[in-house]
C-alpha cells in the first residue's frame, strides 16, 4: 500500500498545479504511477489547489481496483489507461487553464501551435485535438488513450487539456508550456508566424543529439 511519505508529496504537487493557475476548484485530475502496481489519484470531486491526503485515491493500477475506499476522478479511466499504454508514463495531468481552455472552447483554433521552440520541444510539433465527449465517458477515455500513446499532450475541445510525463517536473513544464502556447495564439490571434517545419526538424536534431551525449 502506498506510503504516508507517497501520498503527502502527491498532495504537495497538486497543490503545485493549483498554485500555478493550471485548475480552479475542482477542475482537472492529477495521477501518479508508484513502483508497486499503485497509482494515486486525486479522489472524485476533490480540488487540486486545496487536495489533502484523506482525499487521494489509491488504486491497482493493473484492474483499477480502489485500495483505500477513495473513489477517484472520474476521469481516472484515462489516467491509468495511458499508464497501462506507456511505461515510460509516470504522471498525467489534466488541467483547465485559462488561455488553454479558451484555445479549446474557440470555434477556430490554431492549426500549428509551434510558436516558441518550448511548445515544439516539450509540449509536442503536434497537438491532437480530441472532439467533444461527455466528461468521464468511455468515449472520451478512448479517445485520450489513443492519441497520447504516441503523443505527450491533447487537446479536449470543449473542456480541457491533457499532459503525460515521465515525472511530476516533465508533466508540469509540458502543462505550463502548453498554457504559454494557448496565450500567444489567444492574444495573437492569426498574427502569428510559427516556426518552420525545417525549424522544428532542426531544433529537434539538435537538441536531441544533445541528450545523446
């Protein structure tokens, strides 16, 4: 079963989204794959920006069963969903942003988000843009599922935004870039000029030639 010491820096980083804007009341979910075949989750209904302990939800990651009486969010289908798709995921983050969430509420969006090199470099060249779904549907699950099994970030028209990431850090730069994004293209309106596709390929060579050192 998951650690005090587990749930309380759990609790810290959703505090941490809150903190930044990222959700208000209770919009947005976070998870987090522990090493045990556990996933904490932000229990159903809770607020990130206030989350305590008492309401984290853990559950087996594997069946999703719920080990601790906690219901989670409702949106934990596609949290632990992802989870069982990529390995390599350690946290999904959920959020509603202001300037991402009015991005995916505009009957005409952006179809290039590569304004800055952070958006092509961590949050991803391209944004999946997932139709409406009821929040919480199977529809909705299948649909994140799928389009962050090869990407790191979607867009949920009409409600919302999802980040994944090996860890807390990664998933909340990709949030925050995201949100950086969504603000440039809100305040730019179609004045805006991305980068190039040679642009991205470049940075993208060069940078990553770089990890590989």
């Amino acid at each position: 079963m998951a650690k005090v010491s587990e749930i309380e820096k759990f609790v810290n980083q959703a505090r941490r989204v809150g903190a930044a804007g990222l959700t208000i009341c209770s919009s947005g979910n976070l998870s987090w794959r522990l090493d045990n075949d556990e996933v904490l989750l932000s229990g159903t209904g809770s607020w990130l920006p206030e989350l305590t302990v008492d309401r984290v939800s853990v559950c087996r990651l594997s069946t999703g069963e719920v080990l601790n009486g906690v219901k989670p969010s409702m949106e934990s289908v596609f949290h632990m969903g992802v989870m069982r798709r990529r390995p390599d995921v350690g946290v999904v983050l959920h959020f509603q942003s202001p300037y991402a969430t009015a991005i995916a509420c505009r009957r005409s969006r952006p179809t290039d988000f590569n304004f800055t090199a952070e958006m092509a470099l961590h949050v991803g060249a391209e944004i999946p843009m997932i139709p409406y779904f009821r929040p919480g549907s199977v529809e909705l699950a299948d649909h994140v599922i799928d389009a962050l099994t090869e990407h790191n970030s979607a867009m949920l028209l009409k409600h919302g935004q999802v980040v994944c990431g090996k860890d807390f850090d990664q998933a909340f730069e990709r949030a925050m870039f995201f949100e950086m994004g969504c603000r440039i293209a809100a305040l730019n309106g179609d004045n805006v000029d991305p980068l190039t596709a040679a642009e991205v390929g470049d940075l993208e060579s060069y940078f990553l030639g770089k990890e590989g050192k």
